[in-house]
C-alpha cells in the first residue's frame, strides 16, 4: 500500500511538472477571446488600444476599429463564419504626403496597477509569433514597449519591420531581430532591457516618405511568445 502511493505521488509530481514546463514554452499574450466592460483585453486582461500618428499634421492618419469604444479598440471578428474563434480587427488610413504616418494596435500584457503599466519579462523567449491578414500594405512594424527600461527612448522603442504575405498566415518573428532604428542616437536602449520589463507591444500598419494614399484593414490573431 505504501509503494503504490508513492508511485502515485511521484507521477502526479511528474505530470505537474510537465504540465509546467510545457505552460513556461510559451507565454499567450492575446488570444482575443476576453471582453471586461465591453471590450476586448488580453489574455491576461490587459487593454488593447487603437492610436494613429503623422508627421504632416494636415494629412492626418485615421482609423476605424469597435463602434463606441473610448479609448478606441479593435472590433472582434470571426475569419471564418463557421468557426467560433475570434480576431482583432481594424481599419487604417494613411494620407500623403507624409514624411511618415501609422495606426496601431497597442496591446498590453497585464492590467495596469494603480494607474501604472505592469511588466512581462519575455527575455527568455526566442520568437514572438502571431497570426496575421492585412490588405492595402507590404509591411508592418512590430514594436515592443516599455516604460519601465529605465531610459527615455523618445518613444523610439525596439521593433521588427516584415513583409505581410497574401491571405491569413502565422509569423514567427526572432527576438534577435528586433532593434531600434539605425538613425537613433542619443536614446539608445539593449533591446533585451526592454525584454525584461515589457509593458504592450504593437502592430503598425505605416509609411515613410509616404507618396501614395494607404488604406485598408489589419487582424491579429494568437499572439504568443515562444521558446
């Protein structure tokens, strides 16, 4: 009697520890399955917001996400009717000329805590992997934010610049890639220290040296981080 609850005690020890160890191989950011107070958070309830950005301030960027939702946020959508899971959706436009123009996705990972942002230390993650369907752009930014590095970036944070395929696919964007921009000089930040204490990351669909009217829709989907 004795030995068979042992033998019990150390396999459910083993399953525990395997179920653990398989939950710490990734972190879920977004699945886009939560609402609180009518909108859409993150996994682990965090907001998700809508912000749009120019240079030119006369060809301004606008943006279309849920109906009613201030700040404004993404509209949850299905990609196929038959399919229960739901996406991020929203809309942007980007007007030229602009020296450079966006609209993003901000999400953050967890709730804010007495009016201050929380912080995931994703450092040990390799990629940074996430379902995505966009029209009337070729590339989108991927930047990862803190405000807790410490150093004043000047708002010019790590990011990851990739080229969007046709259709709904699944990116798997390397950690390693992510850098600050080569033109940066004075605000220079490890990206590993922003890693550490990262606060939202966002998806920007943008332009530089804009010449051309931009317009169309960006969905997400799964955001996690990956070992």
């Amino acid at each position: 009697m004795y030995r068979l609850c042992v033998v019990i005690a150390v396999g459910t020890l083993a399953s525990s520890l395997a179920a653990h160890a398989g939950a710490a191989d990734k972190l879920v950011y977004a699945d886009f399955e939560k609402v609180e107070n009518g909108r859409p958070v993150s996994a682990r309830g965090g907001a998700i917001d809508i912000w749009a950005y120019e240079e030119d301030k006369v060809h301004k960027s606008t943006f279309k996400g849920a109906e009613g939702l201030n700040p404004p946020g993404p509209e949850l959508v299905r990609i196929k009717a038959d399919d229960p899971n739901h996406a991020a959706k929203f809309e942007y436009s980007l007007q030229a000329p602009n020296p450079y123009a966006g609209v993003a996705m901000e999400i953050h990972g967890l709730p804010d805590a007495n009016g201050k942002p929380q912080t995931d230390d994703v450092s040990g993650y390799k990629y940074l992997s996430m379902q995505i369907y966009a029209t009337g752009i070729r590339i989108l930014q991927i930047e990862t934010r803190t405000n807790e590095s410490g150093k004043d970036t000047g708002s010019v944070y790590p990011t990851y610049t990739m080229e969007v395929k046709q259709g709904l696919n699944t990116y798997r964007v390397p950690m390693s890639g992510f850098a600050q921009p080569s033109w940066l000089r004075d605000t220079r930040v490890d990206p590993k220290d922003v890693f550490k204490k990262l606060t939202s990351i966002a998806v920007t669909a943008f332009c530089q040296q804009c010449e051309t009217n931009m317009q169309g829709m960006v969905i997400v989907d799964n955001v996690t981080f990956e070992k």
